[in-house]
C-alpha cells in the first residue's frame, strides 16, 4: 500500500530530473553543465519533493538524505547548500545504492574497502567456530556468510 501511495512522487519532479526508485527508495539525478541551472534545478527539485510530502502527510527523513555530486574532476565540483525551512541537506562523497557504495569520483573504492571489511568478519567467524564444527556446517557457513557477500 505504502508504494502505491508514494508512486507519484516523481511525476511531481519528473520535468528537471530522472528519477530511480527501487521499492521503497527514491533518489533522484539532475544533469545540468551549467553551474548555475544546476543549483536553482536542484533547489527547485527539492522544494517539490518537499511540497509533495507535505501535500500527502509525510516527512522527508532529513537524516537519510544525502546530496551526491558526480565528478569527472575535482574542480568541476560545484560549491551548493540545499536546504529547507532550515534544515540543510548533507552532502556526501559516496552512499550506499542497492548495496552499491557508489562515490563521486566513480571509484570503486570506498565499495571494495567495504566488501573487504565484511569478509573479513566472516572469514574470522569462520575461522573462530572451524575447531567446533564439522565439515558440513562450516561449509553452509561459508555459503551464508563469504559466498553470499562475493555473489552479491
């Protein structure tokens, strides 16, 4: 039901930007070369998604929203505060999408430092139960903890 409601949140932002939505999550890509229209599209996107919550009864969750500039080069980055009724949106080098941690620069990065992280922990919890468990049940756990994570 909550889909449903929520379904026409693009349309009200459709013109300016290419919206992404996955169930329950929204995100948003404005593309403008212009420095300029760039900022007042974005601002202008906001405000929208923002009326329209306000319209429908929600609230935008200011804590889960984040601003992502894509860069080719460090110095095409533009320099932009987003806010609304005093509250400024984060900005932030990378985010995680569909479990993509995906960054500005369009590195891989901060992703596979990430993967990294995880399958060290499961390789150290398997390492942990190998002296108490059969051959069975650590192979089901590296299929649970490793084999999911590299799949994925």
């Amino acid at each position: 039901m909550f889909l449903i409601y929520i379904s026409d949140l693009s349309k009200s932002v459709y013109d300016n930007s290419s919206p992404i939505l996955f169930v329950d999550d929204k995100s948003f890509i404005i593309v403008n070369r212009n420095e300029t229209e760039f900022k007042f599209n974005t601002n202008e996107i906001f405000n929208e998604i923002n009326k329209w919550f306000h319209s429908n009864l929600l609230m935008l969750n200011y804590d889960k929203t984040y601003i992502l500039q894509f860069l080719t080069k460090p110095e095409y980055k533009i320099n932009m505060q987003v806010s609304f009724v005093n509250r400024k949106i984060a900005t932030t080098r990378s985010l995680k999408f569909l479990r993509l941690t995906i960054d500005s620069s369009f590195t891989w990065k901060y992703h596979i430092g990430e993967l990294t992280t995880r399958l060290n922990k499961a390789c150290n919890a398997i390492r942990s139960i190998k002296p108490f468990m059969s051959l069975d049940a650590l192979r089901s756990t590296y299929f649970l903890r490793v084999h999911s994570i590299i799949c994925y």
